[in-house]
C-alpha cells in the first residue's frame, strides 16, 4: 500500500474513531456539527449501537471493521442486496442485520428525506466529493464526519 494511501486512511480511520466516541451538540439553528478534525475533541457521545448513516466511497466497510453496522448506506460500487451494499468480504459482518440501500435522487445526489427518515445518530460522508452544501444540508439531519481537510477524498 502506498505512503499516500495508508496516510489516507489512518486520517478516515481516526476521524471515524473520533465521531464513534464523540457526543452531539445541537447548535441554536437546529443543524448539528460537522467534525473534520481527529485531533479536536468534540464533548459529546454516541448512543450504545449508533445509527450510523454511510455515504462515502467505503466509509460502510470502514464502519463494519471498527464493530459499527451502518443502518444504511449510500451503494457507491453497486454490489447491491445480496452483499447488503459492501464487498462480500464484509457482507458476513453484518450478521442478520440488513441495512437500507441509500437512492439517488440523481447521479451523485443524496436523497436527503430518506436519510433524515433513518433518524441516524451520526452521518459518515468522509470518503465522498468535499461539497460544502452538502456537508450543510446533512448537517441539517445529524452530525456529519468528513474527512480531515489535507485528506485525499474523491473530489
């Protein structure tokens, strides 16, 4: 693995372990936090066995690894149901649990009154495009985990 993608992923890992052990704080306006800084700590915690939405590119597998199973995520590569929206080498880490597969309304583009409809907990979009309206319009729903800002993402 190269340098630059192990550096990648150490980041996302350490940006997932900080949102999974971090609490939520609820700003006047309604929207939530969003975290993008694995050194910062943001004082609040998680619920035992979170609702955890996966958007990004990998961020369901990277969920499953760390012992989270998303209750839904965004099918980025298309495996569909049968391995329940991962690569069959984590579709058994799911156990009985079969999370929802996210739609596009659009090529790229959230369905967000499905998402909110989830009530999650958390929303991981650390391995998709860096889009500030979107970042803002999840934040709306959840607290939302992104990647840190030198982190490679698919821009």
């Amino acid at each position: 693995m190269s340098k630059r993608r192990l550096g990648a992923l150490l980041g996302l890992l350490a940006a997932l372990l900080l949102a999974l052990t971090a609490c939520v704080k609820t700003d006047d306006d309604g929207s939530k936090d969003v975290y993008n800084d694995p050194s910062a700590n943001p004082g609040f915690s998680l619920p035992d066995n979170p609702r955890v939405v996966a958007l990004g590119w990998s961020d369901g597998g990277i969920a499953l690894e760390l012992g989270v199973k998303p209750v839904a995520l965004y099918d980025w590569m298309a495996f569909g149901p049968e391995t329940k929206g991962v690569g069959s080498w984590d579709a058994a880490k799911f156990g009985d649990v079969t999370p929802t597969l996210l739609s596009a309304q659009s090529q790229g583009a959230f369905n967000y009154q499905q998402i909110e409809e989830l009530k999650p907990d958390l929303i991981l979009n650390v391995r998709a495009k860096d889009d500030p309206k979107v970042t803002d319009r999840l934040a709306k729903i959840a607290p939302v985990v992104t990647a840190p800002k030198a982190a490679a993402t698919s821009r």
